[in-house]
C-alpha cells in the first residue's frame, strides 16, 4: 500500500468518525430537549419514578449512569490509547496546543465557578462540572455549519475534547471518589492484571477482555471507586497492533472494538443518559435562582471561561510561535470553536450526579446551569462561525 493510500484511508476513518459523533450530537440535543419536555409535562411523575425502579439491587438510574455509562468511558478510553499511540495526537508536537488548550480549558471554568461559590462550603464541591467539553455535542453543531469549518478545526476540537475526557476521569479517580473498599480494589487490580498478560501474550481475540473486563467492572463498582473508570482501565489493555506505516490497522483488536462500540454508545447509550439526566421539573424555579451560585457558576464557566482558556492559550502559543494555527483557519473561526468548547453537556451532567447526588437540589440547580451554559455556547459559536470569515494566510 503506497503513501498517499494511507494517507487518504486515514483521512477517511477520521472522517467517519467525525460523521459518527456530529450525527449523534445531534440526537443528543433532541434526547436532552425531550428530556425536559417530559419532565415538565403531566407524565413528569412517572418518567421520575422510572428512573428510581430498582432491579438487581441497582436503580435504572444507577444501571445507565454505572453501567451504560462504563461503556461510554471504555470508548473514550480506546480513543485516548489509539490517538496517543497511532493518531492526532502521537507526536508531542501534535499534543502541544490540543494538551495546553484543554488544560486551560478545564483551569478557567473551574477557577471561575470556585470564585462564585467562595462562600458556599457545599456548593465548592462542583468546581469541576464546567471543566468538560461534550464532543458529540459540539461535533453536532460543527455538522450544521458544514464545509464553513476547516476539518483542521474539526480535528483540533476532538483532539481538545479527548483530553478534556483524560483530565475529567483523573478528576473522578481523585476527587469523586469514596471511602474504598480495598478487597474489591485488589481483585479488580488482579483482573487488570489478567488483561495485561493477554496483551503480553499478544492475545488478539476480543472476548477475553470482555469478559475479564466485566469482572473488573463489578470489582470496581464494589470498591468505592466510581464503576465508570473500569471502562477506562479496561480500554488501556485493549492491544493496538500496527501494520508498519498504516495508522488505524483494521485488524487491530482495538480498532474493531472502537469501531464496534462507537455507534452504539453515539447513537443510543449518551442520548438515553442524556434523556434520563437533563430533565428538570422547573415548577418552583425562579428567574432569580439561575443566579444562584451554583447554576451561575456552572454556566458562566462553560460560557466564559471555556472560551477564555481555550482561545487565550491558543493565541499566546501560536503568537510565541510554540505551535502552528489550525490550517485554513481563521482566528474568527477558532474563536467560534474556543466557544463551541463551551458545551459540556455529558460529562458535566455526569460530574454534578457525583458532586452533588442524584435528585439533591444542588444537582437539579447544577443541570440548570450545564444546559443554560452549554446552549449560550452553542448559539454563540454557530453564530459567530456563520459570520463570513477571510481565508486564512498559510
């Protein structure tokens, strides 16, 4: 297979990627819209009671946040591995403005919702709920706007929002993280351990790690440590085999599990986590409690300081000539992006259950503040990328 063979399968995966997760932004949007449709409408009681039905000892709730969402976290696992190792992000001079960008991407919002809520001891312990960029979301915008967004965007916004993803498990690993229970740490340890000698052992066949990486999950979920990060763990033993010069190797065991779990969990298991957790009864809510600090924060956070950190670094190190801008990009255009980056719908849901408990008024108010946040975010950079916009100097 000759270079520019590689180079235009590449491109393609890549493509099909993309296609994957702005397609599945997209019912994401209609899942979370109908989630408060619902929740505000006379079958609001029992769309809540649902989610609260228990079976083997687990509500629904509980199922989709700890179990379909492992699954979710096992593809964004697979995704960091194979970036790193094979993709955007394989060279350090690739992960340079990606990795600082994300970095202040995460800083920023934090740093701005921990200022709002200085004096608010329960409240500060959201500070990480806008530091997420939800890549389906933005992805489905982006898809709106077609060839107006230079795929070099496109590619530099997955990169920033995968690193985004890195940043965010660590946070849970460290900081939602409960009293353990290190009997069941050890054994999922020791499952680890198993998939790790399956990958030495240059075991290709997928049902090993999937059925050892089960054990792992349940180890996991018993431990103390939240379930969801087996599926990381797990994804980190998952073999990456290479053919010399061809990137994304379809025999690879991890491109076939990435590319088998990837429509799914886009097309089916965020939209359902989406519907199960965006909806909000407001009757009660006020104008005047958006203002509180923890919605306030959340959503100044996603809104301000997202496109505060993200473009700011961008334009010291590009300035600095640290890093190369985006090709074919304006910086209009990644200044629409750095806003886009502001939508943190997934993973900030997800760390406001943790911060805050399902069904607290402090994660009800914290939705609030992720969905105000997140749409200001999306209204603002498909406007601003809609603005005509000059052909970038090479």
């Amino acid at each position: 297979m000759n270079g520019s063979k590689l180079v235009s399968r590449s491109y393609s995966m890549m493509r099909a990627f993309l296609a994957t997760e702005a397609s599945g932004g997209i019912i994401l949007i209609a899942a979370a819209a109908a989630a408060m449709v619902v929740a505000n409408s006379p079958f609001a009681d029992a769309y809540l009671g649902s989610l609260h039905l228990k079976w083997a000892g687990l509500s629904l709730l509980h199922w989709i946040n700890d179990g379909l969402m492992a699954l979710f976290f096992l593809v964004v696992g697979l995704e960091i591995k194979r970036e790193v190792l094979d993709g955007q992000l394989a060279r350090w001079s690739d992960r340079l403005l990606p990795g600082i960008a994300a970095a202040a991407g995460v800083a920023v919002p934090a740093l701005i919702y921990v200022w709002i809520n200085r004096g608010e001891v329960a409240g500060l312990r959201g500070w990480a709920i806008p530091a997420a960029t939800d890549i389906a979301f933005a992805l489905g915008v982006l898809a709106l706007l077609g060839s107006r967004v230079p795929a070099s965007l496109k590619i530099f916004l997955t990169a920033v929002a995968i690193i985004d993803d890195l940043i965010a498990v660590l946070i849970i690993a460290f900081f939602y993280t409960a009293s353990l229970n290190w009997a069941a740490l050890g054994m999922a340890v020791a499952g680890l351990g198993v998939l790790m000698t399956l990958n030495r052992l240059r075991v290709t066949a997928l049902w090993p790690y999937l059925v050892v990486g089960a054990g792992v999950w349940v180890c996991v979920l018993q431990s103390g440590i939240h379930a969801t990060l087996a599926g990381v763990a797990v994804a980190m033993t998952i073999p990456l085999t290479r053919t010399p010069g061809a990137p994304d190797d379809a025999h690879s065991p991890l491109y076939r599990l990435e590319h088998g779990l990837h429509p799914w969990v886009a097309y089916a298991i965020v939209p359902i986590f989406g519907f199960a957790n965006a909806g909000v009864p407001l009757a009660g809510f006020t104008p005047g409690d958006l203002f509180e600090p923890v919605p306030w924060g959340v959503a100044l956070g996603l809104f301000l300081g997202k496109q505060a950190g993200i473009f700011s670094s961008m334009w010291v190190l590009i300035r600095m000539k640290l890093a190369e801008r985006p090709r074919d990009a304006t910086w209009l255009q990644i200044y629409g992006v750095a806003l886009l980056c502001g939508i943190g719908f997934t993973m900030s849901l997800f760390i406001g259950g943790l911060a805050f408990g399902d069904g607290s008024h402090e994660n009800d108010a914290a939705k609030i503040g992720v969905l105000l946040g997140s749409i200001m975010s999306a209204l603002a950079g498909y406007t601003v990328l809609r603005l005509p916009s000059r052909t970038a100097r090479s």
